[in-house]
C-alpha cells in the first residue's frame, strides 16, 4: 500500500491510500483502500500531514502482510458432537455466478413485489437448483441438507418450501423466456436450428392419477370447472417399468442450451406435443425461420405438414424440418429403393477426428402425406391427402446393423420366454418382444395374456427385418441440403438426449416425489435451470468438459473449517483451474478467511 497524492486545480493536495493488484489476464490494477482528506485540513490536526500518512500506509501494509500468516492453537483433545459437520461446498459458486449473470435474483423480485411472503422465492430457487445440480434428493432432504453448502439457506421451512413450488410453477412459462433472454449477453443463441425430443419421468407410486370428467370427457376440478389433466399416469416406458409417468418435450437450440419445456401426462403420445411448445417459442422468443430436428418418432403427416406445407414453391419461407424416418416401417416403394445397391462411399472423420466411412445415397421425392383436417361444424378431424416435396437419404452402418440384430436377438429372447411362459407378462412387461410372437392377445381389462392361443414365434417377421439392418434414413424439407450436412444436423439431436440423461443420472429427478401438477412443473422448472446452468458453464469452459465430470469437479470442491475464521479447502482439479481463468477468480488457495469466501461467493 502507499500513499497517494492527488493534485487540485486550487493548489491543495487530496490524500488516499491505495494499492496495487493483479488481475487474471488484465493485467496490474490499483484499487483505493481509504480516503483521508485534503492537505490543508489535515494540517490543523498533523504537522507534516504527507509524511504522518506515508507511515501510515507503511503500517498497513506491514499488518496486512502479517495477515497472510496465522498461528492458530489446536486442541488434539477436542471432541465433535452427534452430527457434527464442518465441510462445506464452494463449488456451487461457478453456478451462482451464472445465476447472477441471467439476473434470476431481479426476476423473482419483479414477479413477488407486493406479495406478503415470510420467506424469499429466490432463496429457495437457488437452495432447489444447487442442490439438484450437487446434491440431488426430495424437498426435504434438500432443506435437511441445506448445510451442504457454505452460504447459509436458514430462512425457509418445508412449508416455505412448497408456497414456493406454487409461486414457481405459475411463473415457469415466463422464467423460461426471462433465461432465454438474459442468456445471450454469456453465449450467442442460435435457434436456426433446434431440436426436439421428449422423455418420461417415473414416480413410485402403485396407481395412476384418475382425473374427474365431463360428459364430454374432459377433465374438470372439483367444481366442475375446465381444467388440466393430472399427469400421473400409465404410458409406454424404456425400461418397461409399471410406474405412472410424465412425460417432458425439451427444446434446445443449435449449442445444446435448452430454450423450453413442456410437460404432459404420461399417456398421450409425444407426437401431438411438439407443436405448443414450437408455438409458444415463436409467439413469445423469436420468430426467426428454424429448421426442427426431432426423432423418428416425431416424424408424422400433421407435423410435417404443420411445419412446412406442401414444400413446392422454391421460396418457401416457412419452418424446415429433418427427420429421422422408419426405414422398417416405410411403404414397400421406400424400401425397394433402400435395397437398390447404388450407394456412394465417402471418407469423413468423426468427433474423435477418426476417419469413418459414410455409405449413402439420397433423392428428392413427392411424399403422399395424409394430414388431419377439421373443417367447420364438423367435431371430429378428418383426413386430408397431401402430396410434398421431401429430400430423403439413407445410409448404412455397420455398427448400427450390429446393434438393430443384437437388440432384436434380445427381444426374440423374451419371446421365447413369453411363448413358454405366458403367465409371467402382461401387456406392459411383453412390449416389443410380443410383436415377435403370433396369436397374441391381451385381456382388455386386466392387460393379461388371453389363455387357450396358440403362440408361435413370427420367423417371417424376423427375416424380413434383417434385410433392413444397418440402413438407416433422414428426411428433410430443404432440399439443397447435403447428404452430409443432413447427417451433422441430425447427428446433434444427441445433445438433447444426453441432456435427458444429465437430469437422470447426475440431478436424479427421478423418481419425483411431489405430485399435484404444480408442483411436478415447479419441480422440472429447477431441473431445467441446472440444465441451463451446467451447458452455459461447459461453453464457458470451451466444450472442453462433459457436464458429468464437471458436476464431479464441482461437488469435490469444498472446504473445512479449521478456526472459527480460517477454513481449508481439500480438492483442485484441472476443472476448477479452468473455472478460475473463465471468471477471473482465485481459486487454488488452500486457506482463507470466511469473508474472502463470502466475498467468493459475492453474499
């Protein structure tokens, strides 16, 4: 430290005691420390006010010196209570600073001013969302655990907790946008390309939401009122579990941040859902023209049509599609031109940046869509038949013709058992491998194996899906789009499934223990905003790490307390040293005090 002096245009001299400083790729800065005064007043008081203060800034930089070394006393007899505790986690900090930079804090002020509340909606968005990034559990377990954390989350009850699940869920559509907006000053958003996928959510229960109807059968409350049907309920499931589920529709856009959410019951189909939450992002966060990337399972009449129209003039300036597309399931022409050996053979690398081989041929082709149409007076839609232009490619690969006959070997397996032993499936534990078996039937009530039919393995069926293994096919609306370039779109779509798998695996949102569709929304909402938090920090860290080692690193990254001021941090990996050049942040010291910790973590 040193003694500054400031020259006034009036003659006198403004004395401050400043200091100089380093900052991670900036360079040296100097920061003022105290303000003292101006030399003419200070010398009612000091004789030679310029020499008094240079001592004075002499000493504290000898005390502050002096504070870099502490000498604490520690007594190897000392014993801990039941519950005792004294790590605490500093990691979630890389993704309060991100929180920050979205300026959620301001939206939950805006969105809460004038509500009488004991409790802070913020508080609890950033308790919720931390913890299900690092220390994922129920509501309770979370405020139980809130001392996972070195910033205190005292000021909420499990009540509080679940007011403010309500408070959430009714502002979910509108946070989303608030994310959307707020997160183009850290990364560019770029939705000229985005996909679409869904998935479900499983919660340990034994019975199904049943919802109350009209005469029409829709759902209504209790009051009779219109309302939205209850999400809890039995639909298809990967693992074949018998749990009710919810299903969610995410969209991301073309750097795998999500943009939107939606949630619906677990049995209606994905297909009719990809369309509201497309409307709501356009209605409400651009309107730019997009390209939509969605599955195979995506890939139906209504929504091509929905999307692009009939594709026939050579401006069409409507939304864009690529598909994935049955090639198994397609009409017998497509599969004949499949089987037509005329493919091309192309050398390209992969992400790896090793060479692969691209087999495939492509063709610009009028598909006959047949679209629903309601017409007026009319309650019940009806079919309309449409001719598009559709560019189509397929491609084989020898890796996925390994895959598609050892999953089919799998499924002809449980066949087998299924045909030996009937007794032991039902509709839901027999799917996929009962398309296998002949005369098959199930109890419409009880979803039971109907006795007394013979069942006999489908060997027809099983040659025919053979001749298609390893072809698979990619469908689009823009027909100068290459063969390659079709596979880089489509091959993107794996962000947003390995984005499902970042909300199971490390935020282990399932199962979900909340229940009314609130505050099943509410708690998606804080999943979705892990999922915001933990992309925008990889593309901050330069896509150098995958979100699992990343949220690893984080949670290593705590510290103990070793004196009721002094704490030691106990892990630092080449994850936080990136975090620490990407913020600007000191991040390698092994002691500090607990208001240079605070101020870390800017509370």
């Amino acid at each position: 430290m040193y003694l500054y002096k400031q020259p006034q245009k009036n003659g006198d001299i403004y004395l401050s005691i400043k200091e100089k400083y380093h900052v991670p790729k900036k360079g040296a800065r100097e920061r003022t420390i105290e303000k003292i005064g101006y030399v003419s007043e200070l010398k009612e008081k000091y004789d030679d006010p310029i020499e008094h203060f240079k001592q004075y800034a002499k000493e504290l930089t000898e005390k502050a010196n002096a504070e870099k070394h502490v000498s604490i006393s520690i007594d190897m007899k000392s014993t801990m209570d039941i519950g005792t505790n004294d790590v605490r986690n500093v990691g979630y900090g890389m993704l309060k600073n991100l929180y920050k930079e979205l300026e959620i804090d301001k939206f939950w002020n805006w969105k809460t001013r004038g509500r009488k509340m004991k409790f802070s909606t913020d508080q609890i968005m950033k308790l919720l969302t931390f913890s299900r990034a690092l220390n994922p559990g129920s509501k309770r377990y979370t405020l139980n655990s809130k001392d996972f954390f070195f910033e205190p989350f005292d000021d909420c009850s499990l009540d509080d907790i679940y007011h403010a699940l309500d408070i959430i869920a009714e502002n979910k559509d509108d946070l989303q946008k608030w994310i959307y907006d707020h997160s183009q000053k850290i990364y560019e958003r770029d939705m000229s390309v985005s996909y679409f996928d869904c998935t479900n959510y499983y919660f340990d229960i034994s019975r199904p939401d049943v919802d109350e109807v009209d005469d029409d059968g829709n759902p209504v409350d209790e009051n009779g009122e219109p309302t939205n049907a209850k999400y809890r309920k039995r639909g298809p499931e990967k693992n074949h579990r018998p749990d009710p589920i919810v299903e969610m529709g995410l969209l991301m856009d073309r750097n795998g941040i999500p943009i939107a959410f939606d949630m619906f019951p677990g049995n209606e189909s994905e297909k009719v859902h990809m369309r509201p939450i497309i409307n709501k992002v356009k209605d409400e966060f651009d309107d730019c023209r997009v390209i939509y990337v969605a599955d195979r399972g995506l890939n139906t009449s209504d929504n091509i049509y929905w999307l692009n129209g009939d594709n026939k003039s050579d401006d069409n300036d409507r939304d864009g599609y690529v598909y994935g597309q049955s090639v198994r399931g397609a009409d017998a022409e497509f599969k004949k031109w499949v089987l037509k050996k005329d493919y091309r053979i192309d050398k390209l690398m992969d992400d790896e940046g090793n060479e692969v081989t691209f087999t495939h041929k492509s063709r610009i082709h009028p598909k006959e869509l047949h679209v629903n149409v309601t017409k007026p007076g009319q309650k019940k839609p009806s079919k309309k038949k449409v001719v598009v232009d559709q560019k189509q490619m397929v491609y084989y690969s020898e890796k996925y013709a390994k895959k598609q006959k050892a999953d089919r070997e799998a499924m002809i397996k449980r066949a087998k058992d299924l045909i030996a032993h009937p007794k032991k499936y039902d509709r839901m534990s027999a799917k996929g491998s009962s398309s296998y078996v002949l005369n098959i039937a199930f109890d419409k009530n009880t979803g039971e194996i109907v006795d007394g039919r013979n069942l006999e393995l489908d060997e027809e069926k099983i040659k025919e899906e053979e001749k298609y293994d390893g072809y698979y096919s990619i469908v689009t609306s823009e027909l100068e789009m290459s063969d390659q370039k079709m596979r880089e779109v489509y091959r993107g779509l794996a962000r947003i499934e390995d984005s499902f798998k970042v909300t199971k695996t490390y935020f282990e949102s399932r199962p979900v223990f909340v229940w009314t569709n609130e505050h099943i929304d509410a708690h998606f909402t804080t999943c979705f905003l892990a999922l915001v938090l933990i992309r925008l920090l990889e593309l901050k860290l330069g896509s150098k790490y995958q979100a699992g080692k990343i949220l690893e690193s984080l949670k290593k990254y705590n510290c103990t307390k070793l004196h009721t001021n002094i704490w030691k941090f106990t892990y630092y990996d080449e994850v936080i040293e990136a975090c620490a050049k990407a913020f600007d942040m000191t991040l390698n010291l092994q002691n500090r005090r607990q208001q240079d910790i605070q101020r870390l973590l800017r509370y």
